[in-house]
C-alpha cells in the first residue's frame, strides 16, 4: 500500500547495472529522483555496455537476490515494486518466490530481453519462466510491441486490431494491466506516439504525445520507474501511465522535468 502521510515514498527496484549508465538501476534511480521518490535496490546482474554493444552479463548469486528482497521488503515505506532486467529463468523464480503476496502493494513488470543494441538481456528460456511465473504478480506489464510478442511468441503486431488481441492475450496470462509502449509503431500521419492501456476491468485507454526525433537508451526503464513512483505516492493507474509518457517525452527533448 502507499506510504502513510509524511512517510518517505520508496519504490523497490529490482534490476540489473548498466556501466554505461544508459538503462537499468541507474536509469531507475534518476527517475525515481526526478518524481522525488526514494529507492530500495535488489541487484539482479551487472552488466558491462557501452550505447554500441552489450559486452558481458554477471548474473548475482540467486541467495543474494533473494536476500536482498527480503532486506528491502521489511521497509515498511516501500509503496511500490519496479521489476527489470533478470537475466535468467532461475532469477526470475527466485524473484517471484520473494515478492510479497499481499494484493495492496503495485508491481510494475518492464519485460527487459533484448538492449536497444541488440544484445540479449534475458536467456531464451528465461522468456517462458517469465510470462508463466510473473505476468500472474504484475499489477501492470509495460512490454513495448517486439517484447509483447516475443512473450507470446507471436509475430510483431502489425495492426490496431493485432496490438489489441496481444494485450488481452497478455492480461489473460496473467498481468493485471498492460500497457503496449507505442515507439516502435510505423510512425503516423498524426506526428503522434500512441501508448495503449488495457484496464483490469477490459476498458482501453489511448494514451497520446507527440513524437520525438531520435532515441535514448533506457526509455523503457524510466517509463516503468515513473509509474511505480506515482503509484508509490496513490495516482490511479491511468494518470500514472500518462504522468509516465509526458516524463519520457520531455526526457527525449532535453527538457528539464518538473514533478507535479
């Protein structure tokens, strides 16, 4: 549940280094700065990357991940869980043996397989423990269209009615909600990013920002680090996936970002 009034917010962010700084927990931890938001950190792998390549992946003991879980967990601020980068089948069930079972508390579940340079992030049969073992535990799943169908093992969607059929496909594996991450999308007429949220209750939601020239590593972080942070402070999930857009947006510009 969120913190108590004047209590600190804190999201539990459970993810993977990035050397390179451009993604994972060091991403996580500007957004979270960003949304004045406090962090616990259970650390997944380290990981050595460059913009141009991943180089290597230290997967960290599953015993010390599950430690780590445990330490952060008996924080009693901890208003919300930001899920990322895994790594492997035997972390992912280790995460999912630690996460509490209580309904209150937000899980937000960013499906990290491949870097924006192409290198894996997550072993191919770790892909399966995944959607079997934790979409079930997500309060909401952010995968972007390339990660919602490799989830599915589908081919890319291609068309409203494809992306539509996909997010409920995700949401009947489990996932409370799901949010399909618009920026791969053939770009539209409308010079316009459209993200879609699927509620709980079967309602969709068009999220709309316009769309940005150029990319950045770690938008897919800082998306999912935004939300958990507003969902940590009692934002209802909608306002929290547009709160989420609008900050990747103004970061995508250069802009400097003002938390409401």
């Amino acid at each position: 549940m969120p913190p108590a009034r004047g209590a600190a917010r804190r999201v539990l962010l459970i993810a993977a280094t990035d050397s390179s700084g451009g993604a994972g927990l060091t991403r996580d931890l500007q957004t979270l700065s960003a949304w004045r938001t406090e962090a616990c950190c259970a650390v997944t792998a380290v990981t050595a990357q460059s913009d141009a390549q991943v180089r290597s992946i230290w997967p960290v003991p599953t015993g010390c991940i599950a430690d780590q879980i445990r330490g952060a967990l008996t924080d009693e601020h901890i208003g919300a869980i930001k899920i990322g980068m895994l790594a492997s089948a035997a972390i992912i069930d280790t995460v999912a043996a630690q996460l509490p079972a209580t309904a209150g508390l937000p899980i937000v579940l960013d499906p990290v397989l491949v870097a924006s340079s192409g290198g894996r992030l997550l072993e191919a049969d770790g892909i399966a423990r995944l959607r079997d073992v934790l979409l079930g535990r997500a309060t909401l799943l952010t995968p972007n269209l390339p990660e919602a169908a490799a989830l599915l093992q589908q081919p890319l969607a291609g068309s409203e009615t494809q992306m539509l059929q996909q997010m409920r496909a995700l949401q009947r594996r489990g996932a409370a909600a799901v949010l399909l991450k618009g920026g791969h999308e053939a770009a539209a007429g409308d010079g316009q990013v459209t993200d879609r949220l699927l509620l709980p209750d079967g309602q969709v939601r068009y999220l709309r920002v316009p769309r940005v020239a150029g990319a950045r590593r770690g938008t897919g972080c800082s998306a999912a680090s935004a939300i958990a942070a507003q969902l940590a402070a009692g934002m209802d999930l909608t306002a929290a996936c547009a709160g989420a857009q609008a900050y990747v947006a103004a970061a995508l510009r250069g802009e400097p970002w003002r938390s409401p």
